[in-house]
C-alpha cells in the first residue's frame, strides 16, 4: 500500500481546514428589541387650556454591539388635541430625540411635536426630556402650542427581559450570549440588573426566569 508523506498529509489537512472555514456560513450578530414608554410626558398650551398627558410606546430595533445605528418604530401613540392615528403621522426617532409631523391640511389638522431626550437612549436606563427644547405645535380647530413640563422615555422590562436573544424563550442561546459578556461594562445587553456589568447578578436573574415566556 502506498504511503502518503507527512508534509503532503499536513499540507492536505491544512487545505481541508481553510476550506471548511470558507464554505462556514457568517456568523450574524444578533438582533435586539428594546421597547420604550413614553412615561409622564404632559404639554402645558401656553396660552389657554390646562396640560394634557401625551402617552405612547414604541420598539428599538439593533444588532448586539450596535445600539446607536439602530432603528425606532412608534406602537402606540396617544396625543393630545390630536389622537391615536399613528398612520398619517411621519415620525421619526433616534437616540437623541423623536419627532411628530402631520402638515397642515385644509381640515386644519396639523402635528409638529419634537421630543428632545437629555441624554441617549439607553437600553437599561431612563432617559429624562430635555424640558428645553421639547416644543409642541397642534393644530385641530384652534392651535395649542408650548411646551413640556416633565416626562421621560423608560425603557419596559417584563418576565421576559431576560430573553435577550428575543426568540421567545430564556434558554441556552441567552446564556450563551450572557456568558459570552461576562464582565463587560460598556452597556452590554446582557446586563439584566442594570448595574453596569455583566456578572452572577445577571446570571442568577436568568436563571431565576428559565423557560417559556408568559
């Protein structure tokens, strides 16, 4: 029987090797879903009418290691002088304020709210309204129009924050992924506790939510 040489056996084994990673598909990051409410958020008219409550909720949607390039989706909505119709306004969300236009039509119906946030978006934190320079303009009959008073955009944790892979489950792939953090500081997903790191905190809180979502 004729016997191959090392060298030719190991150049051979090297060839399969670097032929298998080539033909390995990518690895994709994973895709993560924050949800946001708009928690006490109330427009003070600045020249009749008391304040009115303006409510809503919506999605941050990003690739782990990624949260700035992500992208917002407002779910609900509520306004004040205006109502819940989301389809006709145009809004537009990023980590640093989000925005409500309607233009002025010939029901004079119109929108221009601006959100302004006192710091990113964060994914574990509360992010307080820049009282500022959040401004609102509606238009519906007569013209309300002022600012803000107070609010914030508070990020919504439930039974199942702990599924960080958003599969529908808290299993091995969120594990893995919270391992793969472990001791990562610079606001990792896998911070389940929100203290600024990823440790036995966040496993035993995992742990603690095995399982099924509700």
């Amino acid at each position: 029987m004729t016997k191959t040489a090392p060298h030719k056996f190991f150049t051979l084994a090297r060839a399969l090797v670097a032929g298998a990673a080539l033909a390995a598909p990518a690895a994709h990051a994973e895709t993560v879903v924050v949800t946001y409410e708009l928690q006490n958020v109330w427009l003070q008219p600045d020249v009749f009418g008391g304040p009115q409550q303006m409510v809503g909720r919506f999605e941050w949607t990003y690739d782990e290691g990624d949260f700035e390039n992500g992208s917002g989706l407002f779910t609900e909505i509520g306004i004040p002088w205006y109502g819940p119709d989301i389809s006709r306004l145009d809004v537009n969300i990023d980590t640093l304020s989000t925005e409500f236009v309607l233009p002025g039509d010939f029901h004079d119906l119109g929108v221009d709210i601006t959100l302004f946030f006192q710091s990113p978006l964060d994914p574990n934190e509360t992010v307080p309204l820049d009282l500022t320079r959040s401004r609102f303009e509606i238009q519906n009959g007569g013209i309300h129009q002022g600012m803000m008073t107070s609010g914030s955009v508070v990020p919504v944790f439930t039974t199942c924050s702990t599924d960080i892979t958003r599969d529908g489950i808290v299993d091995g792939g969120d594990l893995g992924l919270l391992i793969s953090q472990w001791g990562q500081t610079e606001s990792p997903v896998a911070d389940l506790s929100a203290d600024g790191v990823v440790d036995g905190s966040d496993l035993a809180l995992m742990l603690s939510r095995w399982g099924l979502c509700p």
